[in-house]
C-alpha cells in the first residue's frame, strides 16, 4: 500500500464527531452481503475493543501525562466499535455470529500465517488456526443438530466444515500456551501489526462466548461454548506472549494505532458493499489522527522518533479471500503438533515434554467433551445432515 | 471453605409487588415522585423506528434468477420467486420442526411417559410426518429448479421466529406442558404455512404439489390437534379440574 503514514495526517481529533443516529446506522444483510464484509465487520469490532482494553489498562499504570490523551482517544474508538458492530443485523443469532467469528479466525490467520516474515511466529499462526478450523465444525454441529440451520449460509462456500486438531486435545496447562515473543528492535514492523491484530481478534471472540454462551438453553450449547470459550483463552494467552513485552507502553500505543489504519486501510481496500466502504475510508482517517497524535506524544515523552518504529509505508494488506487451499495442506501437515513449552512438538511425544497438559486435559474431559459429544459422527452435508435421514426419526433409526 | 450450599432449597417466586408489600410501597412512593426527563410518550419510539423502516433496506433478497429476455421480470418470474421463498420458509420450518420433535422425544424419554401427555410412539409418529415433509420439500425445490439449501428472506424469519420455542423444547428445566405450549404455536403456525403454500401452488398452476401438499396439510392438521389435546389435558389434570 502506498499510504505514507508520516505525510497523511487524517482527520484531527476535534473533528471526529458522531451522534447516536449515526452510530445505529442500518444493518447489513445476513442474506445479500458477502461472507467477508461480515468478516471485515467482526475484525474491526474485535480492534476496536482491543484498542478499549489497551488503552484501559495503559491508563491504570500511567502517569497523568498520558491519561488524558488515552481518554480522549478511547472516547472515540468507543464510538468507532460501536458503529463497527450494529452493522451486525439483528437476524444474526449468536450461534450464526458465532460461525462468523470462527471464520474470522480461519481466514483472517490464515492470510496472517501466509504473510508473516518470521519461520516461527507464522508457525505460530498455523498451530492456532487449526484449532479455530475445529472450532467451525463443532459449532456447525451444534448448528445443524440443535437449531436445524446450516453454517454454510453464514460461510457462504468460502470455508471449509470438518474436523481440524480435535478440541478435545487442544486443552493445555499454562506452561504449554506462551511462546517466544518478537524482538522488538530486529523485528519486522508487520510481525508487530500482525500480532496485536490476531490477539485482538481471539480476544473479542473469547469475550463474546463468554457473554453469549449462557443464552443458550441447551446444556450441550452451554458446554460448548464454555470449552472453546477456555481454548479462545489459551489462544489470547498464547498470542499475546508473541508480543515484545519489553517494548514501552508508548510505543505499544504507537503499534496499536499503525495496527488499526493498516487493518481499516485493507478493509477499505476490499470491501464490495459501497456504504460500508465509505465507513472504513472514513475511520481510516480517524486512525490516521490518533497515529499523529501519538507520534508526538511519542516524541514529547520518550524523546524517540516514531520511524524507528514505523515503517514509511504500510505493507500489503490481509487478503479477504477463501485460503482453502493453504488451509488443508496445513491440516495434512500439522494437524499432530502439539505444544509443549514454547515450542511444537508431534503428539507421540507429548505425553514426554508436555506432561502438564496432558493432566490437565484428562481432568478437564474426565466428565465427558461436549465438543465431541456436539459433533458426534457428524460430517457436514449441504443444507443439513437431514437429507441424509440421520434423526431419531430416520426409517429404521432406533430412536 | 467449607460449602454451604449442598442442597438448592426452593424459596418459591420472587417476583411481583407483593412479595416485599413494605419495598413495594416505597418503589412506588420514588417512582410517581420522579419527574421523566422529557415530554411524550410511547409514540416517540414508534415515531424514531419509523425512520429506519423509511430506509427502506429489506433483510435481504432471493438469489438472482436468469433475467428474461426484456431484463425486467415477467409475472412468471415474479410468481416463481415468491413460490421459492414460501417453499423456502416451509423447508426452514419442517427441518427445524424435526430438531424440535427431537428435543420433546428426548425430554419425554428422561421424564417416562406421563398420563395425560404423548406417548413415545406419538412423538415419534409427528417427527417422522416432519421429516418427511422436509424430505418432500427438498425434493419439490429441486424439482422446480430451485436451491432448497438457500436460506430464503422469509426462511430467515421463520428461523428468528423459532429460536424462543427451541430455546423451551431444549431447556432442561422446562416441563412437559410448556414444552406442549411451545409446540402449540408451532404448529398453529405451521398449518397456516401450509395453507397458505397449497393457496399459492394452485394459483401458479402447481398441481402435483398442491396434492402433495394437501397431504402433508392432513398430517400437520393432525399434530395440531393431538399438541392441542395434550397440552389441555395436561393443564387441566394439574388444575386438577
């Protein structure tokens, strides 16, 4: 992308303004839209929730010489989620945002794992997508048997539905779930953008099944959810240590702020609804606002120019498209890794160097897995596994 | 620390004015004492919800068909749209009603047959009609050139209709009668589905599915009834009247 982030200054803080009509705009289409502006959708609310909880947190260890400006922006990254997300219409249950979400996750990764220039971060990246790959299929299950609704109408084609590394092995103790973080002063600058982009993303979706999963009336659907909502934890856990603890709060500001006119940037660059485009062209600008104004807090309190950080340009963005392809060869490949420590290991030998997770995991599933429970000799059939007379009401079935 | 709380002990209902009259009294007292913030009434909802219908965007649209040659739709077009986006909905409601005889089959397997109340065999008896139905309907879109895995406008309503009486069937706490209840206004809904899809099949000159239809009227006019049976019988067994 030739957007050179120092020259473009974007639309200044004073200038971005909202009122409730324009936040609760009409919602897109279930039905009509593409499967990626949904996913473009719950991406940028997943940032945008990430910039809150940063900004929070930052808040709370902070001098008084950064609490007004981090409050000044969070009150319009606020209002930019919430734009962001009421564009999700109501007809969308929780389990069919749920099905977006786990694309989200697939594709989105996917693209981060392709893209990413360092060996072992995008190996990172692999070992968790197909976890999230799982996640689909246990959720279109619980879709298709529960509901009597199809997760295809929500992936429309683009994703695959099968099996990915079992759930119920994905289970491990903390010492199994950090990694080894980036270098900050050697790494590349997309390594940093993809990172805090992939834990804001896993983030908002562990908090989103923490608040739905008990909406749900079925206790399978209760299980459910609280299983992979305890994976989406290890997946924040595990993303995060990615990131150079050692870099300043400051300047992790910094990288948030790059990190969200970058992700804006891509969406707007992809998106095929024109009324949504222009919400992303607009934000893009906002984002652009904050970055400046940071780069001079930057300056001001570390006395460090923002180009040791950022590069001039931003690089290509995620590529909102199906990554079927690279999505199974990696399943073929990798679908036996497991972790232990901070490093990946084949299962043969977990038992061996990740003896703590193995103990958690027999504890936690000692009562039963409901991801398995869920998706019991289930294989996704167009429409739903119905036309295949699999019901207790099947001729011949013993119900 | 040691638990306190072996046992749930059922402390009936908390609900409603008079279970505390003393804090009843007082809420009321700080209510009528308040003053609203601003003028008007319910009126001023509807008004502001009015906007957003004026927009004009619907919930979505069937897919695109092969335009005719003028490249606007002629009225057989037309007709077949709406045709497919009713079978559509059917083909929603029958699936899920399956789903939904499964969770009533499971719930009176755990709780043993009750009296008054259905047998196993009548459950089984509608799940079966249901899925048949489905069945049939996959096999009428196919057969008329349609998708039956596109999940139509008036499909995805039917699907936001459903999730309360899911939500009833698949509790476990629910009880026979209210999951009856629930299944009640499913099929009351459903027979008028039914009734309204053999109105439109003949007016667009279907009649092969119309006779098929009508049969498959006959059954569901059967569920309702029976649903309807049981859930009075069980209502006035536990009034005991």
């Amino acid at each position: 992308m030739t957007l050179d982030i120092f020259k473009e200054k974007g639309t200044p803080l004073d200038k971005q303004l909202f009122t409730w009509r324009e936040l609760v705009q009409a919602p897109t289409s279930k039905l009509d839209d593409d499967a990626f502006t949904r996913v473009r959708i719950i991406l940028m609310n997943g940032l945008e929730s990430e910039a809150l909880r940063f900004s929070h947190a930052t808040a709370r260890m902070m001098n008084g010489d950064m609490r007004l400006p981090l409050a000044q922006i969070r009150r319009v990254e606020q209002h930019q989620q919430t734009m962001v997300n009421w564009l999700l219409p109501a007809d969308l249950s929780p389990l069919e945002t749920t099905i977006g979400f786990e694309q989200v996750a697939i594709e989105v990764t996917a693209s981060v794992a392709l893209r990413e220039p360092d060996a072992y971060l995008a190996q990172v990246y692999r070992f968790g997508l197909l976890e999230d790959f799982d996640h689909l299929y246990r959720f279109s299950a619980l879709m298709d048997r529960v509901m009597g609704a199809d997760a295809n109408n929500i992936v429309q084609n683009y994703s695959d539905i099968m099996p990915g590394r079992p759930t119920i092995v994905e289970h491990r103790a903390p010492e199994d779930n950090l990694r080894d973080h980036y270098i900050s002063a050697t790494a590349d600058p997309l390594s940093k953008l993809h990172a805090i982009t992939i834990t804001a993303s896993e983030n908002q979706t562990h908090d989103y099944y923490m608040t739905i999963g008990p909406m749900f009336a079925d206790p399978i659907a209760r299980q459910l959810y609280a299983e992979i909502a305890s994976i989406e934890e290890q997946h924040v856990t595990q993303y995060e240590s990615l990131i150079d603890p050692n870099e300043s709060p400051l300047e992790q500001w910094l990288l948030h702020e790059a990190m969200e006119v970058y992700n804006y940037l891509g969406c707007a660059q992809y998106e095929t609804n024109p009324r949504i485009k222009e919400i992303w062209e607009r934000f893009v600008d906002y984002e652009l606002g904050h970055l400046h104004m940071v780069m001079e807090l930057f300056k001001t309190i570390e006395n460090r120019d923002p180009a040791e950080i950022l590069p001039q340009t931003l690089p290509e963005p995620i590529d909102y498209q199906s990554h079927r392809q690279f999505v199974r060869e990696t399943l073929n490949a990798e679908v036996d890794l497991r972790a232990a420590g901070t490093q990946f290991t084949h299962k043969d030998d977990e038992a061996d160097r990740a003896p703590l997770s193995i103990a958690y995991r027999e504890q936690m599933n000692s009562e039963g897995s409901p991801s398995e429970i869920v998706a019991a000799g289930y294989q996704w059939t167009p429409g739903t596994e119905l036309t295949e007379e699999k019901s207790a009401f099947a001729k011949g079935a013993s119900a | 620390m040691k638990s306190t709380a072996a046992k749930q002990v059922l402390t009936g209902n908390r609900t409603g004015m008079q279970t505390s009259p003393e804090l009843a009294e007082e809420l009321i007292e700080g209510a009528a004492s308040a003053t609203p913030s601003s003028e008007g009434g319910p009126q001023d909802i509807a008004d502001y919800r009015g906007e957003y219908i004026a927009e004009g965007f619907p919930i979505g649209s069937m897919p695109m068909m092969p335009a005719s040659e003028e490249g606007e739709a002629d009225e057989e077009e037309v007709g077949m749209s709406v045709f497919l986006d009713k079978l559509s909905e059917r083909l929603a409601f029958e699936r899920t009603g399956t789903r939904l005889y499964e969770a009533l089959l499971n719930k009176c397997e755990t709780l043993g047959e009750q009296t008054p109340g259905p047998t196993l065999e009548d459950i089984e008896h509608i799940g079966q009609e249901e899925l048949e139905h489905f069945l049939m309907l996959n096999r009428a879109v196919t057969e008329i050139g349609g998708d039956p895995t596109v999940q139509s406008p008036c499909a995805d309503v039917a699907g936001v209709m459903s999730l309360g009486i899911m939500q009833v069937l698949t509790d476990p706490r629910s009880s026979m009668a209210q999951c009856l209840q629930a299944m009640l206004t499913a099929e009351l809904t459903d027979n008028a589905g039914w009734e309204l899809l053999i109105k439109l099949a003949d007016n667009l000159g279907y009649d092969d599915l119309k006779t098929e239809f009508e049969s498959a009227l006959a059954n569901e006019e059967e569920h309702l009834l029976n649903v309807r049976n049981w859930l009075s019988e069980c209502v006035m067994d536990s009034a005991q009247v």
